[in-house]
C-alpha cells in the first residue's frame, strides 16, 4: 500500500506514535478539557492534520508500523497497552468499529489491552464489540455530576449524559472497566469527586486511577491555579476512598514505595552497565522533581567525578508532571549555563523518560543534538 499523501513531518509523526504502539487517529475530539496541555501549548508541538486520519491512512500505519506489545524490546507494556488517539477521541471515528475488528483479526491487540475514551461517542455498537474482542475500557469520568464535567470537559449536556450513562451498558454487559480522573482542585473539595466513587460503590470498577494533573506556562493562571494540588492532598483524598469505599485508587505521577524501588534498581542497574565512563568527568542532568531522588540513587551507586544538574522546564514551564516534560532546548540552555562556570565534562547523562523511543522529544528534536551542540558524549539512562 503507497504512503498517504501528506507532510512527511506529519507522517513521521504518525508513524513515531504507532511504533510506539499507541492508535493515533488524529486530534479530533469531542471534550474540549481545560486541563488537556495540548489544548493550551503553542502550534507545532504537534504535527497533525487537522482533521482524523481516513480508513486507508489507518490501515497504512496499523500494517506498517504498529508494534505488538512483547515483541519490540524497546516498547514498554504500559505503552502499548494503550489503544487512543493523541489528544482525541477514538470513538469518535466513523470507522472506529472496524478499526478494532481489524487490529483483532491482525493480532496486533491482545486481550485485555486498554481503549482509552472520553466516554461521549460510546455506542450500544460498540460496547458489545469491546466484550467480544476481549478489550479493556479505560474512561475519563472526571465528574459524574453533568454540569460539573461539562465546566472541565465541555462537549455539549447531552454527550456528558452519554458518557456518564455509558458506565450503565458496561455493567449491563458485564464489562469491567477502568476510570481515570483528573481532579479539578474545587472538586477534590467540594465533594463532587467523591460522589464518583460513591456512585460507583459495588459495580465492576477494576481500577480508579487519579491523575496527577500538570499545566504548562502556556495554561491560563485560573486554570493552573485549579491544577496546582499538594502530593500529599491527593494521596489523603485516595486514602479516604480506599477507607470509605473499599475501592482500589492509585495516584499516578506519584510513586510508591513498590515503583520508587523499581526505577531505583532499574537506575541502578543502568548505571553499572557503564564503567567505560566511570572514571571521566561526567554531568547528570533530571527533571527539579526528580531532583532528590536521582541524588539518592548515585549516592548509594558510589558513582564517582560526577557533577549534577537540575534542569528548569523553560519551554513549556509548569509542572513536570505534565505532557510537556522536558525538551532538547531546556537541556541546552542548562548545559550552556553550567559551562560558563564549569569545565567541560566527557559525557552528559540524561533521563531518557523525557524522550520516547526514537529518543526524540515532544518537538521530535533527538537527544544526541546536544552532542553536535557541545561535542560532549550523550547517554540516555
């Protein structure tokens, strides 16, 4: 099948986002979510079209590039696991049933693997499709009250009814699904997001994840301020539902004890397999909230003639825990700094959570720029 017609940065961009095994079918959505950070970063943070890919462009991209989760070492299960559009709606495809009747019948989905929705286009159709595929169900379910979404998601009273009604088909199918929320700061207060959980006491809820929410510079200062929630209120508020309710609650963007283990071994174990460079100068750079954490580890690591290096999210400023991470220019402009005072190290160590798998960030620049930058050896742990 020949390459759709379209701009080969575009193209790029799909192709990067099916590697990595994620379904992207465009930025159409129906919510409009005042705490979406693509809804508020600039344009050309991301390439698209403008409008959702066509049958014969998905087909394209889901032959040519899908990755199956398992078979690609250098995609990791969560990744794949997640069958959405990139600041869209799946379902809101026309052709989003024969979408995952075709990605079934080619085997590049596996059961239980997760549709993230917004709920609103959810159809009678489709649920029943998702029970006999075997696939999981992750919905966006912020508020059940509908004014109260309508005022974070938009959409219009009837597609909010839709979503929060769509709950009722899956216990109707026996379907268990997943809730993802992302608290509004009045709301964790006010009562409204607890009525979530109390409305859904008893039915066939896996999992309730509660999203650390994060904003960029370019999130107005209303906006932001509501986004702006202490770890600590949001590990009390999950504490209380799981005491309350009896209902199981992670905080994502905040890490267990179980997670902060693992990534401390998986640095670890990182870090041992490079002793070619253990005796040159070298400069760790980390996002300011990974700051304490990544000192601990090289600490305990016996790392030796290292410098360190906290990197100020400049280009899109405000919470790490947002999409925007940090990009290519942000460590240009640190390690720029740090050379004014310092002398140049061998090599520069970065945390290769701020790219994806093609080692690229959010602006699709490669991480080994900064080696042509500054002609100091880069290495992603």
């Amino acid at each position: 099948m020949s390459a759709p017609d379209m701009e080969e940065s575009v193209y790029q961009a799909y192709k990067k986002d099916f590697q990595n095994g994620v379904i992207t079918l465009g930025n159409i959505c129906s919510a409009d979510c005042v705490f979406c950070s693509q809804k508020w970063n600039p344009p050309g943070v991301l390439q698209d079209l403008n409008r959702l890919l066509t049958w014969r462009e998905t087909k394209h991209f889901i032959d040519e590039y899908l990755v199956k989760v398992g078979l690609n070492p250098d995609v990791e299960p969560a990744m794949g696991s997640a069958l959405h559009t990139n600041s869209g709606e799946f379902f809101l495809h026309p052709d989003a049933a024969k979408i995952l009747q075709y990605l079934k019948s080619k085997n590049k989905v596996q059961d239980k693997q997760v549709i993230i929705s917004n709920g609103m286009n959810i159809t009678q159709e489709h649920v029943r499709l998702i029970k006999k595929l075997k696939l999981g169900i992750q919905m966006s379910l912020n508020c059940c009250d509908i004014e109260a979404r309508r005022a974070i998601m938009k959409g219009s009273y009837l597609q909010n009814k839709n979503a929060v009604e769509a709950v009722d088909l899956f216990e109707q199918h026996g379907i268990s699904y997943e809730i993802a929320i992302v608290p509004y700061k009045k709301y964790l207060h006010n009562g409204v997001l607890e009525d979530v959980f109390r409305c859904l006491k008893g039915h066939h809820v896996k999992s309730f994840v509660v999203h650390k929410p994060g904003h960029t510079r370019f999130t107005p200062d209303a906006i932001a301020e509501e986004l702006k929630i202490d770890d600590q209120e949001l590990l009390d508020f999950g504490a209380m539902v799981r005491q309350k309710y009896q209902q199981r609650v992670s905080i994502d963007g905040y890490l267990s004890v179980e997670r902060k283990m693992s990534e401390f071994f998986r640095i670890r174990s990182a870090l041992a397999r490079m002793p070619f460079c253990w005796s040159q100068p070298k400069l760790f750079l980390c996002s300011q909230r990974a700051e304490q954490f990544i000192r601990f580890v090289l600490k305990k690591a016996e790392i030796k003639n290292y410098r360190f290096r906290a990197v100020e999210p400049r280009v899109f400023g405000g919470s790490a825990d947002c999409a925007g991470l940090l990009t290519v220019e942000d460590y240009r402009l640190s390690v720029q700094e740090y050379l004014k005072e310092n002398p140049k190290p061998d090599y520069m160590i970065l945390s290769k959570k701020s790219f994806d798998i093609n080692h690229e960030d959010l602006k699709m620049v490669s991480a080994y720029k900064l080696q042509e930058m500054f002609n100091i050896k880069v290495i992603l742990v």
